[in-house]
C-alpha cells in the first residue's frame, strides 16, 4: 500500500480554500434568509432592526396585505412573467444555438468580421440602445406587448459565443457530410442530428437565460405600462410605496414570491449548470 506524504503546506492551501468557499457560501445564502425572516415580520419589528435571523409572527398580515393591494395580482404576474421567460429563453437559446452552427459547420468570406461584429456587441450596455429600442416599438405600435420582450432574445452574443466555444471542439463535420450524402438538408440536419448533441449546453444557457428574463425590470418599465402586461418585478417594485405608507413586511412577501419559481428552476436543474460549465470549460 503506497503511502502518500501531504506537505503542512498543501493542509494550508486546504484549509484557506475551505474557510473561503465557506466565506462565499453565506455572502450568497445571506441576502435569501434576510429576506425570508423579514416577510414574516411586522414593518415597526424589521424598521426597528432590518437583520434578524428570528421569524416573526406577522406572515399572514403581510399576506393580507399583499392581497389587499390593487396593483399586485400574483397569478397575473406569474403568467406574464412565464410568457416572457419562456418565449425570450425558447429564442434565445434556439437562434444562438443556429448562429454559432453557421459560425463553425459553413466556412464563408465573412465569417470571423461577423463573430468580430457578435462580440462588439456583446461589449455594450442593453441601457444604451433602450430609447432608440423604445422608440421604434412605439412607431411599429408593439408597446404594451409581450413581443418586445421576447424577440429581441433572439440576438444573444453571450449565448452565441458560448455556443460557438462548445461547439467548435464537439461537433464532428464528418455527420454533417454522411447526413449531406444521404440527401438530408440543412434544417432537418441542424434539428434532428446538432440540437441533441448540444443539449448540455443549451440546457446551461436556458437556465441562465430564464433567471435574467425572470428578473427583467428596466425594459419591461420602459415598454409596459399596461397593468394587465405586468410581469412580477414590475408589481414588486409598485409595493415600494412612500417612505410613511410602504409595509417593508409584504415587500419582503412579494420578493419571496418571486424568486420561489427561479429557487425551484435552480434546485431542479442545478446540474446541468454544473456539467454543462464544466463541459463548455473542458472542451473550449
């Protein structure tokens, strides 16, 4: 039996990583449990002290008044919300996953000044280009519309890069010719034979493309002011009132609310996250 000699040193490096994931875990697990213990407690108890890892006995108060209130209708928002999640993670992740074939399986003149052009944009803010993108929803008449929220998933240079970077080393050309040779075409080889061999990764993107499109505040502000389009963020933020009337315990309740779905989509996929990273990292 081999006997191995651990240095005091490698014990060290053990340990500082340990104390340092450890460090990161409750930086990431602290902000949830802030949240959760304050939703059951009264607006003078979290005023009075904002951190406290003791529950309080006001849940169903704060549940009341979330009920009571005339902007925040959690079925409504549910279903705008999953509208816009999905359809924006089903363009994203489907277009993306077409642009980075076109980019690694056709050899064509313009093919590295397009990805040069891809990553430029992947370098500016969303913010820049939202009054000009306002603008010209407003003119085609799609404000107040799910539309504006969804389409424009379909041009996604993070999702296209990652793509890209897991494709290249994954997908033999070789299939591609032997599908060519026996008279399949582009589309139906594209769906059939390269959309189950990229499955991990277009499992990572979706997750990642679902939580951003869920979380999705600014954009939906902008184009929506229809209260029968609101998506959930947008009626959280309504119940941040005035300083004398905002009952912090129901914020905190309908913050809850929202993240439930995206901690049930993280807890059910979480590894995918795990395998398709480490694939991407691996193979790229």
């Amino acid at each position: 039996m081999a006997v191995v000699n651990k240095k005091p040193s490698t014990y060290g490096f053990k340990i500082i990583a340990y104390a340092f994931c450890i460090l990161l875990t409750v930086l990431s697990i602290f902000p949830f449990i802030i949240m959760i213990v304050n939703a059951t407690r009264s607006t003078g108890e979290i005023q009075s002290h904002a951190v406290s890892f003791i529950p309080g006995l006001n849940l169903k108060t704060n549940w009341g008044i979330l009920m009571k209130s005339k902007t925040f209708d959690p079925f409504l928002g549910f279903k705008n919300s999953l509208i816009v999640s999905v359809g924006s993670t089903a363009c994203n992740v489907y277009f993306s996953t077409m642009t980075a074939f076109a980019l690694v399986a056709y050899d064509w003149k313009l093919r590295k000044p397009f990805f040069t052009v891809i990553m430029a944009v992947l370098m500016i803010p969303a913010q820049v280009s939202s009054i000009g993108f306002y603008t010209f929803m407003y003119k085609i008449h799609l404000t107040n519309s799910f539309l504006p929220l969804i389409l424009p998933a379909i041009a996604a240079p993070t999702t296209v890069f990652f793509m890209r970077q897991y494709m290249i080393p994954s997908l033999p050309m070789e299939i591609l010719q032997s599908a060519r040779i026996d008279g399949a075409g582009e589309f139906r080889i594209f769906n059939q034979i390269v959309l189950p061999m990229m499955k991990p990764a277009m499992a990572t993107q979706a997750i990642f493309s679902f939580v951003t499109s869920w979380n999705q505040l600014f954009m939906p502000q902008i184009l929506n002011t229809d209260m029968k389009k609101y998506t959930m963020p947008q009626m959280v933020s309504l119940l941040n009132g005035d300083a004398y009337k905002t009952e912090y315990g129901s914020v905190y309740l309908g913050l809850l609310l929202t993240v439930i779905p995206i901690l049930i989509a993280y807890f059910l996929l979480s590894k995918y996250i795990i395998a398709g990273v480490a694939l991407g990292g691996v193979k790229g």
